[in-house]
C-alpha cells in the first residue's frame, strides 16, 4: 500500500499550530546571551526587537550585546578551555552525539522557527535541522583522531606532528540558514577541543539562542559555547578585537570579512572567512539539458536566492540559449512564492526590509544598463504583508554590468551568452569572486579543462552544489580565507605542533671546550 503524503493545507496548518506557543514563550521569555551555562542580559541593561520577515511582526526582545557581554563570554570561555581540552576524546564524542540527539528531537520547532525568523521555506527548514545534527555527528566522530598527525623520520631523528586546540575561539554567523551554518562552525570547533564565544547575526538570534539551550540541556559544560546576541560593529567588533580569543570563524560579506581582518591584526588573531559570491554555472550545447535546467533554478531560487553558493550567473552557449531560456523561463513564471510555513511555498520573504531593499535596486540597475527583465522585477504582495519579491530573470545582459559582477543575493539570475569554451572561462572569471561554479557539459575533457582553469574553491561538475562534510569548503579571492570541512576544520581550529625524538646517534657541536 503506498504511503499516503499529507496535503499541503493540513502540513501548513500543523506548521502554524506548532508556531504558535513557541512564539508565544519567545516573545514573553526574550533572548537573552548564554555565557557561563547562564541565560542572562546584556550587563548594560540594553536591548532590540527581532521583527518576522513575513509580517513585519515582532518576535522577541532581543538583549544588545556590546565589549563588556563580549569580555563577559571570553572569560568564560578562557576559564573553561583547559577542562575541556584535557576532557577525554570519548567523552567529548559523547556529549556532541547528545547535541546532536536533541537537534533532531526538536528538529520540527527549529524549522518552523527557523522559517518565521528569517523566512526561509519549510521544504528547506525542514531538512536543515537535520542537516545540522548531522554536521555534529560527524565532528563527534572525528574527536578521537583530531589530535593525528604526520611520522616524518629522517636519518638521526624521529619527527612526529600532532595538532593541538588552539584555545578560546570566536564564531561569527550568517542571517541565512542560521542554525544549519552555526553547527558547520562550531561543532568542529568543539570537537578539537576549543571553547567557543557565538556572535549570531542580529537578523536572526532566535534559532541560535535555541542551539545553546540544546548545548547545555546535552551536558556540555558551563562557558563551554556561550552566545552574545548584538550588533556587529559592537558585539562583533569587541569580539574580533578581545586578546582571549584566538581565532574567528566568519560567514558573511566580504567588505565584513576586512573590517575583521584588520580588527584581529593588532592581536594576531588567526581567521577563516567564508564571503560572498558572484558564481557561475556555464551550460555547454552538449549538456543534459533537462538536468541542467533543474539545476540552474534550484541553484539560485531555492533558500530565497540568499545563499553564498548560489548560481546567480547563467553562462550559456550562444547556439542554443534561445531555446534554453525560453523553458527557464516558463519555469521561473511557475515558481511559487508564499507563506514560508507552507511546504508548497517555494520562495519566501527576503530576511529585512533592507535586504529587500537592496534586492529590489537591482532591478533600477538592470534596467539602467539596458538588460531586459525578462520575469518579477518588483516586489510581491505576500501573504502578511512582508519583505517579498518576485523571482526575477535578467536577460540581454554582458559580463561587465554591475548585474554581472555584484552579489545581489536575492532570487535573482542573470543570463550571459558566451561563444567557447574560451570565452565561457573568460566570463566566468572575470569578478572579483571566486567561490564556486558549476559546468555542464557531456564533454569531460572539457570539464576537466574548465574546472582546472576557473577561479573559485570548489567546482561542481553535472551537478547542483551537494555537500560532502569531509571536503573542503571555501573560496578564492573575496570569497574567502581557508576551508571548512573534514581535517580541514581541524586544521583551522587546531595548532599544529612538531616533536624530534633523537636516536641519540648525530654529532652534536662542541663550543667552548
């Protein structure tokens, strides 16, 4: 017998029902930080309103975090770093499975608020929370070998390394799937045995004071992750620039990842960026064009558009993109736009009405530089009122318009012809982004060769952007600083240390006899 699927309807009902006392709680309790195992607010007393992408309403008040709630964390964190570096792999494994058992407990209330906090769609929110025990299984298994390191004997010596936690570190996260993002940085960062000071985006605290509640109820120890909830260019800035904190995780912006380079220099602090994005996915005349069809609109409207990875860029062979762009278009048209509760809604509200602002721009910028807008360009009237906008298509466009070359991070694609494969390389790298792309082609020599030649970290090949944990993950020029993944993130979050062990046997120099 097959198994029957719920409608849409009764799905969006459910959703809405379990909504309704979590946000009830939210806005009576607030959002305070997590420092030390405790739930407090900000010591000056300071605080701001979280307000819903779909309907402008608010959700909590926030406490506003600045350099004394910053010290505050990195105390904590400093005094709780040796208990937990020196805590046995085993146990430390243990406790990060339990993080990742309650996850997945409370995996529906953190979609649903996820959803109603940034206003991502619950075909994807659904699935993230998941994703994000995931990231700290997999982290926790690693625990035992995080330490491994390289036997490189020479003639009179033995030379091992090994890696070390690197002490009190500092996660700064993006406002677009927050949660899924805030594991992919601090599960590692646990797992080597560092402590961690979180700064979520003031966007989107609700989610990231949830995951350190979880920490905590999973038996973490107290100043172990600690949370201050604020601005950037206050909790963040202190943050970069405190002298306990000894590396920074970012996602985010690129003109934010070099303000924060140069808020840690005076320190020396280590850092990881993960930035913006201008990526392209170049679609030859040989490809599976059904597949990449599918692939093109998932890359660049699923998440809203609002996604680093994203495909904003359609590089297409001259020879057939009129017929290619006739079917994305059609499919573009078709695209649902709604109610980020309702698992039919496709796209959602843009996460504040100064992102959706600077989406909307484009349009005028488009327009200005004579490319045609082939579908949306203008905002949407979505069910409650809130920061929605049209899926939009931009055709006629070349590859030295500012909708060609500048991140706009919307549902918001952009279409290029190109010649050869020679000019598709060409476009493709000719920004100042460089984090992924994606090819195809039924030609794998030329998939190989294109790979080789673009600029950007990670390349998919016939295929959408499909995460693998081991792999790195990060990008080249201003998309980024180092990788995540895998022994990568051990190595960001980790020293590596170098021991010789002589034989006793090589001639050591005689002075002053």
């Amino acid at each position: 017998m097959d198994k029957v699927t719920p409608k849409s309807a009764d799905v969006f009902k459910a959703n809405c029902e379990r909504a309704e006392p979590l946000l009830k709680k939210l806005k009576a309790d607030g959002i305070g930080h997590m420092i030390d195992g405790k739930i407090v607010p900000a010591i000056s007393g300071a605080t701001f309103e979280t307000r819903s992408p779909i309907d402008g309403s608010v959700l909590a008040t926030v406490a506003r975090g600045n350099a004394e709630d910053i010290d505050r964390a990195a105390t904590a964190a400093a005094l709780a770093f040796k208990a937990w570096r020196d805590m046995s792999a085993a146990m430390r494994r243990k406790l990060l499975h339990r993080v990742a058992d309650a996850i997945e407990d409370n995996a529906d209330d953190i979609a649903v608020l996820e959803c109603i906090d940034t206003g991502q769609v619950y075909r994807f929110m659904a699935k993230a929370a998941i994703r994000a025990a995931e990231n700290f299984r997999f982290f926790a298994d690693r625990c035992a070998e995080a330490r491994d390191g390289l036997n490189m004997p020479s003639e009179e010596h033995w030379n091992v390394s090994t890696r070390v936690p690197i002490g009190p570190v500092g996660v700064i996260t993006p406002w677009n799937t927050p949660f899924m993002l805030s594991t992919w940085k601090i599960a590692p960062a646990l797992a080597a045995g560092c402590t961690v000071v979180h700064k979520p985006a003031e966007w989107s605290p609700v989610t990231a004071a949830f995951l350190a509640k979880l920490v905590k109820e999973a038996g973490v120890p107290d100043g172990v992750l600690n949370t201050v909830q604020g601005f950037g260019e206050e909790a963040g800035k202190a943050l970069t620039e405190h002298p306990a904190i000894k590396a920074i995780g970012f996602v985010g912006e690129s003109a934010t990842g070099a303000a924060i380079m140069a808020q840690g220099a005076p320190t020396l602090k280590r850092v990881h960026f993960e930035l913006g994005g201008k990526n392209p996915v170049i679609v030859f005349d040989d490809a599976d064009l059904d597949r990449a069809l599918d692939a093109v609109v998932f890359m660049i409207y699923s998440l809203n558009g609002e996604r680093c990875t994203s495909s904003s860029r359609l590089l297409i062979q001259q020879s057939i993109a009129e017929r290619f762009i006739e079917k994305l278009t059609a499919r573009v048209k078709a695209l649902k736009v709604g109610h980020p509760l309702d698992p039919a809604t496709e796209i959602g509200p843009l996460i504040h009405e100064r992102h959706l602002a600077k989406v909307c721009s484009y349009f005028d910028v488009a327009r200005q530089e004579g490319a045609v807008i082939a579908v949306g360009g203008k905002a949407h009237e979505g069910p409650g009122g809130g920061h929605y906008v049209e899926p939009t298509l931009v055709t006629g466009a070349n590859a030295k318009m500012r909708v060609a070359q500048e991140e706009v991070f919307g549902p918001f694609l952009t279409v290029i012809p190109f010649r050869d494969e020679r000019d598709a390389v060409e476009i493709a790298n000719d920004v100042r982004y460089g984090l992924t792309g994606y090819v195809w082609t039924n030609d794998m020599g030329r998939a190989l060769r294109v790979a080789d030649a673009l600029e950007a970290g990670m390349i998919w090949l016939n295929s959408e952007n499909v995460r693998h944990l081991p792999t790195p993950f990060g990008g080249m020029k201003a998309s980024g600083i180092g990788r995540d993944g895998g022994d990568y993130s051990f190595d960001f979050y980790m020293e590596t240390k170098h021991v010789s062990l002589a034989r006793g046997t090589h001639k050591i120099q005689r002075l002053g006899v």
